[in-house]
C-alpha cells in the first residue's frame, strides 16, 4: 500500500472529479457482473460526500485512481448501501479494498450500512473492513426492496444475483 492516500470525498480536490469519476465509471465496467455498472454522472455528486473514500496514488500528471468505495442512499429509514466498491486489478490483495471499507464505516458510524456481495474475495474484504454476513430475510422489506439484488424478489427468490449474492450489515445494533 506505499504510496497510496485514502481520500474522502471532502478531501477530494474538485479539479479531479470528473477524471475520477470517468475512471469508477471505467471500474465499473470493467467488473461488469460483479459491480453495478456507474456512469460518471452518477458518480460526480457521490464524490462530495463523506460517504466516499478514493485510494489514489499523486503521480506527475495528476491523481491515479487505484480504488473507490460510497455509500448510497437508500432513502429508506437512514440506511446506506455500501456500493461500487472496488480495486484495480493490479493493486488488489494489498489491503486497499478492505481499508477503503474501514475508512467509510468510520466515517458514517452513526449509519445503518448494507451491502450485497457475491464474490468470496468483496465478501472477505467487507468482513475484514468492519461488517458482518447477515440473512436478507432479517431485513425491513422495505429495504429489501431497495438493494440491488432484491428489487421485486424481495431477496427471498433472487433472481438477478444468480442465488449467490450475500447480505452485510454494519452499525445495525446502534438504532433497532
Ligand atoms: C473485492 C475487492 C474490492 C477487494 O479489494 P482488495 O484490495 O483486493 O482486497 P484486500 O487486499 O483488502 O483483501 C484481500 C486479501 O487481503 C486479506 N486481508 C485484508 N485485510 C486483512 C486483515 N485485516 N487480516 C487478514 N487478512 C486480511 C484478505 O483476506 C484477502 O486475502 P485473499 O486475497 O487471500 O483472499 C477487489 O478484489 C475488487 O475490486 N474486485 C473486483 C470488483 C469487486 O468484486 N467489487 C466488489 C463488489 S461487491
């Protein structure tokens, strides 16, 4: 991890949005399947937010983005989707995905955080970052509804995470 700077979004100089929010966007679609696919429009508003943390390298020409994570707001009962998180490739098993996890748990610790992960190494970096495997079941349905991988299944029946998809929580005991 030498060299890389964890930046939230207020420490982010705003003449770097919109590269960093073109290179999401480009994350995004590299790990298409795996992460919801972000155009760099929906990303610019996130990067004002204490709820985001870039991992960026300072080089010559500028900020290289080399991960990101936000939290969404679901705009049901205060919960925050902890979402588009993700390393480039050649700097993953460095510890950043799961640092860039911690910092944004820290910084909203007063927030009910979900987030939905189908791959062993999201899932082990999410643990390691601060939240804990939980049962869609468990969840408000109004929330349920809201997640990513539940909309219509209600995460009883999901059909658009092929069955794999798991649910975290973190800071649920603080308000239920
Ligand atoms: C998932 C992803 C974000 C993880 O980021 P990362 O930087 O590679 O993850 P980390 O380096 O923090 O963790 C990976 C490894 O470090 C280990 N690790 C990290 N912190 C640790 C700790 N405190 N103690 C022990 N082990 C730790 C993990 O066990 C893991 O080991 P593994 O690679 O042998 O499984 C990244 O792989 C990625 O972008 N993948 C593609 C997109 C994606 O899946 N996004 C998530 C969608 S939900």
């Amino acid at each position: 991890m030498d060299g890389v700077k964890f930046l939230h979004g207020m420490q982010i100089p705003p003449e770097h949005h919109l590269r960093i929010a073109e290179e999401v966007s480009r994350m995004t679609r590299e790990y298409q399947g795996i992460m919801l696919v972000k155009a760099p429009a929906e990303i610019m508003p996130q990067l004002k937010k204490e709820a985001t943390v870039a991992a960026v390298i300072e080089r010559p020409e500028g900020l290289e983005l080399v991960g990101f994570v936000t939290l969404w707001d679901l705009k049901v009962e205060g919960v925050l989707e902890l979402g588009t998180l993700g390393v480039f490739s050649q700097y993953q098993g460095l510890g950043i995905g799961t640092e860039l996890v911690r910092i944004a748990l820290t910084l909203n610790g007063k927030h009910r955080i979900i987030a939905t992960a189908k791959t062993s190494k999201a899932i082990t970096a999410l643990i390691h970052g601060g939240m804990a495997m939980w049962d869609f079941t468990s969840l408000p349905l109004a929330i349920r509804a809201t997640t990513c991988c539940c909309s219509g299944e209600l995460g009883v029946d999901c059909t658009k995470a092929d069955g794999a998809c798991r649910l975290l929580k973190a800071n649920w005991s603080k308000k239920t």
